[in-house]
C-alpha cells in the first residue's frame, strides 16, 4: 500500500532498518537522563538546524505532538491576548484549544482563496501571540515566506507563532522570520506518528521566562530548564528522536527537498489542469500549498475513485472537515518516491 494520505503518510524507506539498529545498539530501553539520550538528543537538534537551516540562537524541543503544541502555548506563552488568523479546520482548531484555556483569544477567519496581505493585520498593544497556520492540511493552503516576514516586520512587539506541521521539512521556511515553529514527525518528515518538535527563538524564550508558568507537566519553563542538558521533563519518544536523528542524516539539506517539491508540485498542478473531471480545489496558485494538494469532483466520482485506487493499492486523503465528500487529498511528502508519483498519476488518468 502506498500513501498518499496527508499526515500519517509514507515514511522514509529506510525506517525499518534503523528501528532494527535502534534494537541492535541497545537504544529502546536506554534511560533519557543519560548521557547516552543526551549525545543522541543533542546530535538530533544538531542536524535539524543544520539541515533546515534554522538559526544557532533558537531552541529546539521535542514534544509529542502538535496539538500539544498549541496547548503548551496557551498555558506558557499566552500572556495577554492571541490572535488566530485562519482559513480552515486546523487553524480553527488551534483557536478553539486556545480559547478553552484563554478567553482572550480572538479568532479573524478569512477565505480560503482570499491572498493575505501584511497591512491587514496591524496590531496594537505588546506581547500578543499572532498564530498562523502556515500550511492548512485541511484545504491545502499555504502563507508565503513573505507574508510572514512582513507581519513579524510590521508587529514587532508581537510574538509571531506558526503552525508548519504538513510543511516543516518539506519546503523552505524562513525561521527567522518567526519566534515560534512547531511541527509532527509524521507528515513532511516521512517518520511514524508519535512526535512532534518546537522551535523557539530567544525572544520567545525570555518571553516564556518572564511569564514563568509551572502548572503543568509540559510547561514550558520546565522544558528549557530540561533541554539546558538536552532533555525532556517527562520520558520522550527516544525511538522517535533516534529515527529523526537517522532519517536526518541520509537526508539532503532543505534546499535541495526544497526543489524537488515544487518540481512535483509543478508536475500535479499541469496534470490536474490537463484532467477534465478532477479539478484542483484551491484556485488561485499564490495561496495553493506545495505540499498538500486538494482535488475536487462531484461526490459520487470522489467516492468511487478513493474505492478503485485502494484496490490498486493506492491510499488517497480523504477530504477534511466541511470538505470530506467534496474532495480528495494528495500529499506531496518528500519521502514519497517518483514512481509512486508516476503510477498514481497513471491509475487517476485510466480511471477517468
Ligand atoms: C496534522 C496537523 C496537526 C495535528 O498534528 P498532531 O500530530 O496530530 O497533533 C496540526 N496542525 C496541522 C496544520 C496539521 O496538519
């Protein structure tokens, strides 16, 4: 079975061989406050900056998830106010995970094919978290590098906070341009589900600091005390960060995936346009993602078509949220392989 399937998805090749390594080394029942955990933990965030290229000065924190990820940043970053700027389930999520704990999160819902533009969003005050969804796994769109440089340019009182979760590791993000990034393991990094990994800058850091939240197992004032030693408050995924450490190593640097997506993407899009009864479901190429790509067709046509690839052994997405009949999804995740590519492309223009 191959999978299309936006997140969990194809995992790299090489994962069976370096969980068998993983056992052979003795390294699944190692015990995270030795040295050993220390030197495999540190290696991790090593090659993570080296090869996505985030700068020296950020910090690096393995979690388990990306929902945990928006809840650590309710509880310890959330000082004043956040403001989520979304257009589709996840994004709304992450709002709704926030306002639960936080009343004075403020949601500012836009459309999907609508291009944002920095001016429009200008805020006042300090210290207010601006939560992005970078790419919306849900209706396959994306904010551009740009966009966020300028917002970060235009609030610099602000902490500007992005969700990467379908994008980390699969595109070019500028992490500069941002104080927080977080990610799982289970979509662009082609590893299996069970981790996931924030990315602070030092302002974000001091900002976490000064608010000094202990209230919870997975405070964020615990985990950069634990992560002075390269360690966890609670017992991590040590499985998980060794597979990242090794998938990481065979990997080519993110400029390289970088072009590699966008050459796939580029090859999707013109086969869609080509496709008389499958359509891209996101119109306006400046805000399409490169690594979700959502297709739409009449629900009868989805529902067959999902039912005939399976049979062929071929797992597509199913729609997300108010999208779930009307659609289908194709990840466009690195680790899934040319060929793949090419018999999928091959069984969708048969079947039509
Ligand atoms: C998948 C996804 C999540 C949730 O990830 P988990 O690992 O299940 O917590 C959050 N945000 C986006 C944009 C996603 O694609």
């Amino acid at each position: 079975m191959i999978s299309f399937y936006p997140g969990p998805s194809r995992v790299y090749d090489e994962v069976p061989k370096f969980v068998k390594e993983a056992h052979q080394q003795g390294l699944l029942g190692i015990n995270h406050r030795s040295k050993a955990f220390e030197e495999i933990s540190r290696k991790t965030i090593q090659l993570l900056k080296q090869k996505l290229q985030i700068p020296a000065s950020y910090t690096v924190f393995f979690v388990s998830s990306a929902t945990e990820c928006w809840e650590i940043l309710a509880q310890s970053l959330h000082k004043n106010k956040s403001f989520h700027v979304y257009n589709g389930a996840f994004g709304e999520r992450w709002f709704e995970y926030t306002h639960r704990l936080k009343h004075t999160a403020v949601g500012f819902p836009f459309e999907a094919e609508q291009e944002l533009l920095a001016g429009d969003y200008l805020f006042s005050g300090s210290s207010t978290l601006i939560c992005l969804t970078q790419n919306e796994t849900s209706n396959g769109t994306q904010l551009s590098n740009k966009f966020i440089q300028q917002v970060k340019k235009s609030n610099p009182k602000h902490l500007i906070v992005i969700d990467a979760t379908s994008s980390m590791a699969g595109i070019k993000l500028d992490f500069k341009s941002a104080d927080v990034w977080f990610a799982s393991v289970q979509k662009c990094f082609g590893l299996p589900a069970g981790m996931g990994i924030m990315i602070c800058s030092k302002n974000a850091i001091a900002h976490a600091t000064r608010i000094a939240e202990k209230n919870h197992y997975n405070s964020l004032t615990f985990m950069i005390n634990k992560m002075k030693d390269w360690q966890t408050p609670y017992t991590p995924n040590v499985l998980s960060i060794y597979l990242l450490m090794r998938v990481l190593e065979t990997l080519p640097g993110i400029n390289k995936i970088h072009e590699l997506t966008i050459e796939r993407y580029r090859n999707w899009v013109i086969f869609f346009q080509k496709n008389k009864k499958l359509k891209l479901h996101i119109k306006n190429p400046k805000v399409r993602s490169n690594t979700v790509l959502t297709i739409e067709a009449p629900k009868s046509v989805i529902k067959k078509i999902k039912f005939a690839a399976l049979k062929e052994g071929l797992l597509l997405g199913d729609g997300y949220g108010k999208l779930k009949k009307s659609t289908f999804r194709i990840a466009n995740f690195p680790a899934i392989k040319e060929k793949e590519i090419r018999q999928l492309q091959k069984f969708l223009k048969g079947y039509l």
